[in-house]
C-alpha cells in the first residue's frame, strides 16, 4: 500500500481514502445542514465543496474574478479569499 498522509487509510478493493479530520462543532453541524440541504452526505459536500474550490483557484490563477451572478448573469457578489 502507498504511503498516505497521516489520518488517511487507503482501501485498494474500493480505490478510495478515508480521511479522518477534527472539526468545531459549529463546522459540523454546517456540514450536516448542507448535507441536508443537497439531500447528500456529509462526504458529497466534501466532495462538491473541493471541486468548487478548485475551479475558483484555477480562475484566480488565470486572473480571473469568482463571483455570484443574479438571473440576469449580472455580478452581485465577488467572492474574495481565494488567494494562493
């Protein structure tokens, strides 16, 4: 088996890694909220949260702005803190 980081396990039947993490409780209970809210597991936010993470450090790498757009793809919110 490959090295792995320290808390993480790596399972070869199923091609995954376990990851164990301490959290506050308030983090917790965000994570099970959009849980909820995706009807997902904790482990799908995870997964969408690292996916959008990595489109908005590739954008701002390419010099380009995050932000939310209202229905009319007019920008109301840029979103800052992406900075590597």
């Amino acid at each position: 088996m490959p090295d792995t980081e320290r808390g993480a396990v790596q399972s070869q039947a199923s091609e995954k890694i376990r990851v164990s993490l301490d959290i506050s409780p308030e983090l917790y209970s965000k994570l099970q909220s959009l849980a909820r809210d995706i009807h997902g597991t904790k482990s799908d936010v995870l997964r969408k949260s690292l996916a959008l993470m990595d489109v908005a450090v590739q954008a701002k790498k390419s010099g380009k702005k995050i932000g939310i757009a209202d229905r009319s793809d007019q920008l109301t919110t840029e979103i800052i803190g992406f900075e590597y």
